[in-house]
C-alpha cells in the first residue's frame, strides 16, 4: 500500500514531501523483505545441501521479481536441480540467467552445453540449441561431451 500524500506547508515548500519519501527509502518495502526472506531460505537450504527445496524457493522469488539471481555457486546449483527435477523450462531459464550475469565462468561452456541439450531435447528451441552448442564446441575438452555436442548440432542441420 502506498502512503498517504502530506500536503506540503507554505512554510516550506517540498519539505514535507522530501521526509516522506526519506522514511520511505529507509524501510524496505515488504516486496523486498519477501526476497530477502526467500534469498536467505534458498542460501540455508543450500548449505544443508537440500538442493529440491532450495529449487522451489528460487520459483518462489521468481514469481516475485523475474531478474533475481543468485551468487554464482548458488545459481548453479538451483539450475542443477531444476533440471534433476525434470523442469525444464525453469532449468532453462536459471541457466540462462547464469550466463547472463556471470560472463566468465570458468567452465562456461560445460553450462552452454546442458542448456543447448535443455533447448534441443526438452523444449524444442532447435535456434537457441544451435547457438549454444555451437558456442561451446570449440571451449569443450571431453571427446564424450564434443561427440554429445556435434551429435545434437548434426540432427538439426541434416
């Protein structure tokens, strides 16, 4: 709920407004205390190693503010479980977001690699599989995961 406007004295002019909006700015508003609450939910559930639960929480978060993310050993292991989960479309969209806020992780293409599968397997994005695989092909030093890489691009381009 939004609080009620105080009508500015002839005194001084704006002075009520500008106190107004400094309380304001000083308390949370219960939208960011509700991701507070479910970020520190998520980052316990984690370090008791309750990855399923932590997935669920980060949904929850989700619905509240769509650009979360989290650090970025937690991001991953929610994406991780996600996908462990079968929820494909919420994996896909975790994975994303890592790759969008975290540009130089070390092992980028090894996250490249499961969502292209993700996209090309589970929720028929054949574009946005071909654009990952294709970007993590070269970065990848398993033959297994190259062999897993060309195999899927091959199915797209035949």
């Amino acid at each position: 709920a939004r609080p009620a406007r105080t009508r500015r004295s002839a005194a001084a002019p704006g002075a009520a407004g500008r106190v107004g909006q400094d309380q304001q700015a000083a308390v949370p508003d219960e939208q960011q205390q509700r991701i507070l609450e479910l970020r520190g939910r998520i980052s316990q559930a984690l370090t008791r190693s309750e990855h399923d639960d932590a997935a669920t929480v980060y949904l929850q978060l989700l619905e509240l503010d769509p650009n979360q993310t989290l650090s970025q050993q937690q991001q991953l292991d929610v994406a991780n479980a996600l996908m462990t989960q079968q929820r494909y479309e919420s994996a896909a969209r975790a994975y994303d977001m890592f790759l969008g806020t975290y540009y130089t992780y070390v092992q980028r293409e090894q996250v490249q690699l499961i969502l292209g599968l993700i996209y090309a397997r589970y929720l028929d994005e054949p574009a946005r599989a071909v654009s990952l695989l294709e970007a993590a092909l070269p970065r990848l030093h398993d033959d297994e995961q190259k062999a897993l890489a060309k195999d899927t691009l091959a199915q797209f381009k035949s």
